[in-house]
C-alpha cells in the first residue's frame, strides 16, 4: 500500500533527502523580545473580560458521608461596561452526628442567598442608585447572618467558611476556618489568600511549633475559629486584585492536607480546562487516600 | 435517621427569615410550673434565654428571681440526654455551694424539651456591659478591687472538696457587679466550654481560654490565665475576642492604657503566661500579688512615664515670613520654592535658605497647591483665575478665567490641566492651547483636588458626590456620600481612597465605583489620604491622624493631636509627617503611630508638608513658611 503511493506521488527522492537538509538546520536563539512576542501572539485575547470557573467535589476514601459543601456562581452584570461577576464558598462542617453538613450546607446558601439578594437589583433589574453598602461590609453581614442561624438551628456544630466575591477585578474574600484560598500563577507561585484559623497554625506563628513539629502535631484538626462557634465571630474580611494572569483556587483541608503545592499546580496546569482541573485535584487527594471530604473550585479572569 | 434528616435539610428552605431572636422565648406574663411569672429577657445564652421573674410563693413581697433556661434542639435523643444530664450537673453543683460571689440556687425542673435553673436575681451588670457602657479605662483601684473578690472566689471553687471546681469559663460577661460594687460569679456552663465533634475536631472558647484547653487540660491554673485575660480587657478595652488567640503579650496593657501601674501590669502578664507553670499557682498567690499592688500604688506612686519628646528643642533650618496666613501646601522645583499665601501672593523662595526670590500678587487669596510643568507654576486664587506664571521670574504666561473662586488644587497629566472651581465646574484646560478641552458641571463648588490614573479624573464635591470623568469629560461613574468630599481622592492599583465630612474613609473600585470598603472616623475629615506599604493615612477633625489597613479597613494605629486634621499626611522613608489646627507638625513612625517629634508653629496649620531632600517645608496660619531637617 505504501508503495502503491509511494508510486503514485513519486516523492521517494525528496524523503531521502529531507533529513539531511534539516541537519544542517543551526536555529539561533530567540532574543527575549521575539520570545514576549510569541508568547503574547499565542495569549488568546478576549474583547470582553470573562470570568470562567470550574469544580469538583468527592465524599473522599474514608468517610461514608459528605460534610463538604460549595457554591459556584459565576456571571456578568450587564451595561456599557460589563462587568465580571462570581460568588464562589467552600465549607466544611463538623461538629455532633449530622450536625456537620446541616452547617456548612446552611452557611454556603444563606451566605450565598444573602449576597445575591444584594446584588438582585444589580443582575436582574434597573437600579435607581448605586450599591452603598461596601463590599467589605455585605460579605460581613451575611457571614453573620449564616452564624446566627448555624447557631440556633445546628447548636453545637460549626463549619468553616471561605467565600469570594468577584467583582470587576477585586476580590473580596471572607473567611473562617481552615479551607482554603489560593492564587495561583503561571509561572508556578502558589501563595494562599488565607490564613487557617487553627490551633496548629496559631502555635507555629507564635513561634511554639517548628515547620517538622507542625506536620506532626496531634491536634492539626482543631479550630481556633469557626462559624456558629462562640458569642461574637469575627470573619477575616479583606479585597485583593484578582490575579492575572493566574487563578483563585478554593479547597477544603481534604485537598490541601494530602497534596503539596507542586502537584497542586501540576494538576492544574496540566489540564486542558478548569473543569479538568478539578477533577485532576480530586483524583490526587482521592489517591493520597482520601482521608476527608474534598471540595475544590477555581476561577480565573481572562480577557 | 440519617437519611430523613437529611432530607429534611435538604428539602427545607434554608432562611433564618428576619427575626433575629429565638421563636421559642417566653413571652413576659407566662408562668412556670404555677410559680414564676416571666417578666423579661435579660440574657440570651447558647442553649437559651434567661428571665428575670416574680416568685410567685411570695405573694406579699416582690421576690424577683432569674431563670436560666436550656432549649434541647438536639435532635438526637442521646444528645439530648446528655445535655439535660449537664443541666442537671450545674443545678446540683451550684447547690452545694455557698459563697458571697456565687449565687445562689433555688430551684430546677424541666418542661417537655426546656430544663430551667432558679438563681438569685443579681441587681445589676456584667463586667462586659461595664466596660462597654464606661466612657474611658476603669480605675485602677476600682478594677484591683474586683480582682481580689474574683481571686477569693476562684480559690472557694478550687478548694472544693472532694474535687475542686474549675470554672472554666471566666470572662467579663460571666461576671456581674452587683448595685453595691460587689462581684457575683455566673453561669456554670461548665458543659459549654469544651465541645467535642464526631471527627475529633474541637472548639474551644476563644479570647480568654489558655492554650492548654485545646489539649484538653483544665487545671485550676487554666482559671488563672482567663482571669488574667478578663483582667486585660477590663484594663485595655480591648476584646480578646477580636484579637488572635494567646496574643495578649503583643497588646502591653501600659501601651494602651497609661493610667496602669507597672506592678497591676506585671501581675496581670504573670496570670497569662503561656506555660502553667509560669503563671502564679493558685488563685490565692494571684490574689497577694494584687494586695501588693494595691498597698504599694495607693495614690503615693501614679506612674506617668510619657516617652520623653522633643519639642521645643527643634530649630528650623530657615523660616520666611509672609504678610497673612498661609493655609496652603508648598511644592519644590529646581531648588526653588513656591507657596500660596492669604496676602493674595504666591511666593518664590530659595529651597536651600528661604531666601526670597519673587512674588506675584494675584487679586484673592490662595489656598491651593501650585503645581509645576515645564518651567512654569500653575495656582488657583479666590479672584477666579487660573494663573500661570514663569517659574523663574514670576511673569505672567497666561491665565484663565473660571465664574467661581478658585480653591482646588490643579493637577497636570496628559497636556492638560485639571481642576475644580467653585463655578461647580471641573475645568480641563488643554496646555498647548490654553483654552478650555471641555468642562464638567457638577451640582456643587469642587475644592477636591482631581486625581487622574488609568485615563479617568477622579474629584469629589462640596455636596457629597463622587465623581469619575473619562478624558472627553463624560462621566463614567458616580458615588454619593452624605457629606462634602473637600478631600483629594488617592487612587492606588484598583481603588480609589478618599475622606468625606460625613465621617468616613471610603474604598472605591476605580474602575466602576462600587464601594469596597469605609471606615468610620471619628469626625468629618477634608484631609487627603496618603498610602504606603498597604496602609492608608488620613487626618479627621476629631484630632486623629489615623492609619488604617487598605486590604482589611481594619485600624492599624490612631494617633491624637490637640485640635482637628485639616492637614493631609505625607510619608517620606519610614515617617509620617503631617500639620494640626493645634499648630503643631507632627513626625510620626508610620508603622506604630508613634510620636518621633512634633514641631510648634505659633498659628493652625491646614497646609500639608512637603518632603524633599530630607528637609520638611510646611506653611502656618502664624504667616510663616517653615523648613526643618526630616
């Protein structure tokens, strides 16, 4: 058969030769200017900015029910100018028998309801005036909101919290507990947006635990802060810039308790998509053993 | 059961609807068990609510006593066991004691799903409520007072027998002072203190717990640190509730409260030493501390050690007397220095020795900022002219003509001028051209100074609005705050700062004006902020210079001057330099607020300082230009 085209398109000398001539090929390096350039042809632009995300969820190896829970929500409030909307929360619950999931599960939608509620106008109607309640200042409201009810309707139980809002280009993050916010950047830096409110994280900042000390310490599990815990809650409440290029990643402690940061960005930069993305994550913290319920989501601005 | 409960959550709407207290509480008027009659809440607690109430089986007198109620919403029957079996543990522990700072018990029963404890009714307030209601710091005395009473108490409840009874739960709500000033110990919510998940994950109280209750150790010296964490809220003001666990020894109660003597603090910090063993070993060694302390303070000691500070000892390099006041703020170019004066003069001085170089008199005074570009000065005056003079002789090059004084400072960027006009126009004025680019009108005079980043100008007015104009002058947000902003916004990455007479700092997103964050100040404020390593700095007529985290709006330090902060902070290397209407410059580390040295000018200062060169220039209503080493 490969004769027969071989035959019939007579390019049986030029093959022979083919080799030879690419030998001789020397290719000069790319100067730093030809190489930006490339990259910047290949950075696919966007008239509009987009704000695109994707999650994943897994009840883990090792428990039988899932105490997890997220929100992702992801939009554009219309007008000249669109603008780049998302609400994104992770929460893991804990606390006696059930207990668990009704908070988490009771934080994601009343923080979330709260929110929404808030911008409804904004989304879906004509609004006579613009927001005055700061941003700063609905993500606290609403963590309140969330706290009153895990309290009354959940005594005894508490969840973590980490919710971001993205509006524009800011960030809002609200945050109780030991989930997780992350940035993420191309170039392979994976900072964390939050700081865990737990025992193990408080003592190794005072300086009581040493880096080993810290990975071994019995009680990593123990909060210091959590939502429906205590009289007054006060939330981590701050705004950053979004980053980019790069990503916002958010995780409960059955993905970043089992992978390192490194194959934390392998995973996501290996994938073809963000939706990938997470099932990569979740797979990996599932093969770790998956000692806890997994939560992921991730987001990125693009355009 | 797993599964039904878990449809029930699911199926349920999640909405705690709008009111705010429990649906269960008991409406004043009901009777319990035929014998208390409720009169009101007076405490709403984790489980429940407490009552103040009318026994009944008094009938001639008015017995009140207080009724502490437990709710069991547990679903689970063995959870519900277990609460009312601690209930029942508090109520028979309570019993068997008899001090005069415990209170006492009357009674318990339980109804279908409620279990109720009668105590003696205590007139009076929590310490929490104390604090909170009280103006400034309690008295030294005073507090020593209740500490004793607190240490006697704690050492009863450790010298119980056969056990001793750790409290555990010590912190200012659980302790009332009574109509004589006594102190009563409530709430044996022993059962609260420690709450254990299915996962093993654990939560214990915050704020006043020490470190050792994570582990689930509670000896008599856990009692010790929370006393001594109670005892430094009650003398800083500052809820550890609020603060990072185990981090009072970053908050020294004499940093924030100077009234306190170094022995309370030394007995306080030896209560919350982050070892047990450190800490004093019983609740009667803790208590002889404080005998001490009081005997040796009396009102012989008061201890006033404000870090020394120079003041008078400061000598300007140069000063320069002008004929009136100077309200503005000087700017510097090619070593000369140019300054607007109320004498309707702008003056050139020589940077280096303020010597005078030229003047130029316009026909109203000048209050603004001159700004400089390529060899010429630019400056407002209240006679409605925009001049503009040679920098280097003070001729006139041109001027232009607004229907209003001239009060905001101009600003040049992209061949162009911008500023406001009490005309209630922002004038953009092309350079080449000298003629108007276009105008805005807004609905009130602009004394803000525009700022202008990512191709937008940014200015407020004197009737609250906020204002966002693209460079073809359309407007492309707007914000409304309560009161004038006179402050000169600040943009920096995606947000723009400024201050409102409404009292507030607000965050905005430049790009779209949706508010991020506000902070409240004390008074109105027409200071401009100034921003460094992610803090924001900004002066309020309360007196306060304040610094305030740009990512968190949460307060990083305030500083206090003797009068308002009409002045706007500039931040030169690690310092912080900013004017009062006290008449003084003060010269703070920007990091801590604290005071470095303050320099005293015989008039207010409204103007802002200028830093260049590690030399200070600022202007004073005492009609003189000041310039003094950084």
């Amino acid at each position: 058969m490969a004769e027969f085209f071989r035959k019939l398109f007579g390019k049986d000398k030029q093959e022979k030769e083919k080799p030879n001539a690419f030998d001789a090929v020397v290719t000069a390096p790319l100067s730093d200017q030809q190489i930006d350039s490339i990259i910047s042809s290949q950075n696919m632009r966007y008239e509009m900015q987009q704000l695109v995300a994707g999650s994943g969820q897994s009840v883990g190896k090792q428990r039988d029910h899932n105490e997890d829970s997220l929100l992702a929500f992801t939009g554009t409030i219309a007008g000249t100018q669109s603008v780049p909307f998302g609400l994104y929360i992770v929460a893991d619950g804990m606390g006696g028998h059930q207990f668990g999931e009704v908070a988490s599960n009771a934080a994601v939608r009343i923080m979330g309801g709260y929110i929404m509620r808030k911008f409804h106008s904004y989304l879906f109607n004509l609004p006579t005036q613009s927001l005055q309640e700061p941003l700063q200042e609905v993500m606290e409201a609403a963590i309140r909101e969330a706290h009153r009810y895990v309290q009354h309707e959940a005594p005894g139980s508490g969840t973590t919290v980490t919710a971001t809002l993205v509006l524009g280009q800011q960030v809002t993050v609200a945050h109780v507990g030991d989930s997780r916010a992350y940035s993420i950047y191309p170039d392979g830096r994976i900072e964390p947006i939050t700081r865990d409110h737990s025992l193990v994280k408080r003592l190794e900042e005072l300086g009581h635990l040493s880096k080993d000390e810290v990975a071994t310490f019995p009680h990593r599990n123990v909060l210091i802060r959590a939502l429906g815990q205590g009289e007054a809650l006060e939330a981590d409440v701050f705004t950053i810039p979004f980053p980019q290029p790069g990503y916002i990643m958010l995780c409960s402690d059955g993905l970043w308790g089992v992978i390192n940061e490194q194959d934390m960005y392998r995973a996501i930069t290996e994938a073809p998509n963000l939706h990938r993305a997470c099932q990569n994550l979740v797979e990996a913290a599932n093969i770790a053993g998956g000692p806890d319920n997994i939560s992921v989501v991730i987001f990125q601005l693009i355009g | 059961m797993e599964k039904a409960l878990d449809t029930k959550n699911i199926t349920q709407p999640l909405d705690s609807g709008d009111d705010s207290t429990p649906r269960q509480q008991l409406q004043s008027g009901a009777t319990l068990v035929k014998r208390y009659s409720i009169q009101e809440v007076i405490g709403i607690g984790g489980m429940g609510s407490v009552y103040r109430a009318r026994d009944l089986h008094f009938p001639n007198v008015v017995k009140l006593v207080a009724v502490k109620e437990m709710i069991n919403l547990a679903p689970d029957p063995l959870v519900r066991q277990t609460i009312v079996q601690n209930f029942e543990r508090e109520a028979n522990l309570l019993a068997t004691l008899n001090h005069p700072s415990i209170p006492r018990i009357y009674d318990y029963f339980s109804e279908d799903n409620r279990s109720y404890l009668v105590l003696e009714f205590v007139h009076g307030k929590d310490l929490e409520a104390v604090i909170t209601d009280s103006n400034g710091f309690l008295p030294e005395d005073q507090v020593i007072s209740w500490a004793i009473q607190l240490c006697d108490v704690l050492a009863y409840l450790h010298g119980h027998k056969p056990d001793p009874i750790i409290f555990r739960d010590m912190k200012p709500s659980n302790v009332m002072i009574n109509h004589n000033g006594d102190v009563i110990l409530v709430d044996f919510g022993i059962a609260k203190t420690f709450q254990s998940g299915v996962r093993g994950t654990m939560i214990g109280t915050e704020g006043y717990s020490p470190p050792e209750q994570y582990r689930g150790e509670a000896t008599q010296l856990a009692d010790i640190y929370s006393m001594g964490a109670t005892l430094h809220h009650t003398l800083t003001r500052r809820d550890p509730r609020l603060e990072p666990p185990f981090s009072f020894a970053e908050r020294p109660i004499r940093r924030i409260n100077t009234n306190i003597s170094v022995e309370l603090e030394a007995v306080v910090n030896t209560a919350l030493q982050y070892n047990p063993s450190d800490r004093f070993p019983g609740a009667n060694e803790m208590k002889d501390a404080l005998m001490n302390v009081a005997r040796k303070t009396g009102a012989l000691t008061k201890i006033t050690s404000a870090l020394p500070v120079k003041s008078g000892g400061i000598k300007p390099l140069w000063s320069f007397k002008c004929e009136d006041e100077i309200r503005g703020t000087p700017v510097l170019y090619q070593g000369s220095l140019f300054t607007g004066c109320y004498d309707n003069n702008l003056y050139a001085l020589n940077a280096a020795d303020g010597q005078f170089q030229w003047k130029f008199a316009a026909d109203g005074g000048i209050v603004s900022r001159p700004a400089v570009y390529d060899g010429n000065v630019y400056f407002g005056s209240e006679d409605h002219y925009l001049h503009v003079v040679s920098a280097r002789s003070g001729k006139v090059v041109w001027t232009y003509f607004t229907e209003g004084k001239v009060r905001s400072s101009p600003r040049i960027a992209e061949g162009h001028i911008f500023f406001g006009s009490d005309d209630q126009t922002l004038h953009a004025v092309n350079l080449n051209t000298t003629r108007a680019a276009w105008k805005f009108t807004a609905e009130a005079p602009i004394h803000s100074t525009p700022f202008v980043a990512n191709e937008l100008v940014y200015f407020g007015t004197e009737a609250g609005m906020f204002y966002s104009i693209d460079f073809r002058g359309e407007m492309k947000w707007r914000f409304q705050s309560k009161r004038a902003v006179t402050s000169s916004p600040l943009v920096v990455g995606q947000a723009v700062y400024f201050a409102s007479v409404d009292s507030t700092l607000y965050s905005l997103d430049a790009k779209n004006g949706w508010p991020i964050w506000r902070f409240r100040l004390g008074k109105g404020s027409v200071s401009s902020p100034a921003f460094a390593d992610n803090f924001v700095f900004v002066g309020a007529a309360d007196g306060f210079i304040y610094c305030v985290d740009a990512r968190t709006a949460k307060e990083v330090w305030r500083f206090r001057t003797d009068n308002q902060v009409s002045s706007s902070p500039t931040i030169y290397k690690d310092s912080l330099y900013c004017g009062s209407v006290d008449g003084s410059l003060y010269c703070l580390e920007y990091l801590s607020g604290r005071l470095r040295w303050k320099f005293e000018t015989k008039g207010q200062i409204t103007g802002s300082p200028l830093v260049f060169d590690d030399i200070v220039y600022i202007g004073s209503t005492d009609h003189h230009v000041y310039a003094l080493f950084a």
